[in-house]
C-alpha cells in the first residue's frame, strides 16, 4: 500500500463512514414545535464535525509528509541521544491503558446508581489521573467543571434526559437541577 494512503486510509474510512450516518440521520423524522431542535439536529451536528475534523486530519497528515520528504530528519534531534531514533514510536503504557478502559467500563455500569452527574464528575477526575497526571487539585476542578458543563449542556440546551442516580445521589442529582433551572 503506498505510504500516502496508508496515512490517510483510517480518516477517510471514518469519513466515509460519517459520511454514511449523516445520510440516515437525515431519514429521523419529528414533529416539533417552531423554535425547537428536533431529535435530528445534535446527530448531525456531531456527524459534520467528526467530517470537518477528518477531512482536516487527512489534510494536516498530507502536508506534513510532503514536508517530511522535502527535508529529511537530522541525525540527532534536539533532545535525543546520538543512538535516540527520533522516528521511533512512543512506548507504550499498557497499565495505563488498562485503567483508562476499565474506569471507562466502570463509568458505564455506575451512572445509573451514581447519576450522571457524580459519576461523571469522578470520571473526569480519574482519567487524568490514570493517564499519569499527578495533580489531584486541578483534576478535580477539571472534573466537577466539566460535570456542570454537560449536565448544563445537556439538560438547558439538548433537553437530554440523564440518569439522577439512587438515594443520596438522587436528592444531589434534582437539588443540582433544580439550582440551574430544570423542572
């Protein structure tokens, strides 16, 4: 397989690929009132910027080989060892990888006992720390931020229902909701 398409060959797939769920996004009908985003609009918003990020994937993996062929890489970059190779590919972490997938596993099973929103907020908060982050502080900003934004997003803007959890994290889950305004 020549080079050129072997670095555009997993983008173009997954572009034809979206390419293939806009259309049948475009089959949703509903009836909704005047003003309303219908069930269709968030699919295909999500469909024409996975398109626009892979054509410019493809893109972006075009130029650069073009510029790679036209000026060869040193023998020794800045920051590597003469015996360094600085083609090589990064190691990789398999621990890690582990983790990610089992707290993504994890966050599957939990939210319908936590809730969406304190099963998200510790999600966001773990990943980082299972990538190798080391700052627990910020990434539980990150977390608790970034649980508020989607549940604002998806509750005040989407009109998704979410998941409100058991018990305690029921009361939490309709006391949040409650405060940013949702019935």
């Amino acid at each position: 397989m020549p080079s050129k398409l072997r670095l555009v060959l997993p983008h173009g797939l997954l572009l034809v690929a979206t390419l293939v769920l806009y259309w049948a996004a475009t089959r949703i009908q509903a009836n909704v009132g005047a003003g309303r985003i219908g069930p269709d609009a968030w699919p295909k918003a999500i469909l024409v910027f996975m398109g626009l990020l892979c054509a410019w994937e493809m893109a972006r993996r075009l130029a650069m080989r073009r510029r790679d062929d036209a000026a060869r890489v040193p023998a020794v970059a800045p920051g590597l060892g003469a015996g360094d190779d600085p083609q090589a590919t990064p190691a990789m972490h398999a621990g890690k990888l582990a983790a990610g997938a089992g707290l993504v596993f994890a966050y599957v099973i939990a939210v319908p006992w936590l809730g969406f929103f304190v099963a998200t907020v510790v999600f966001l908060a773990a990943f980082p720390l299972c990538g190798g982050i080391r700052r627990p502080v910020l990434t539980t900003a990150l977390g608790l931020a970034g649980g508020l934004a989607l549940v604002i997003v998806f509750m005040r803007v989407a009109y998704i229902s979410l998941p409100l959890g058991e018990g305690p994290f029921r009361a939490l889950s309709l006391a949040l909701l409650s405060a940013i305004g949702v019935s």
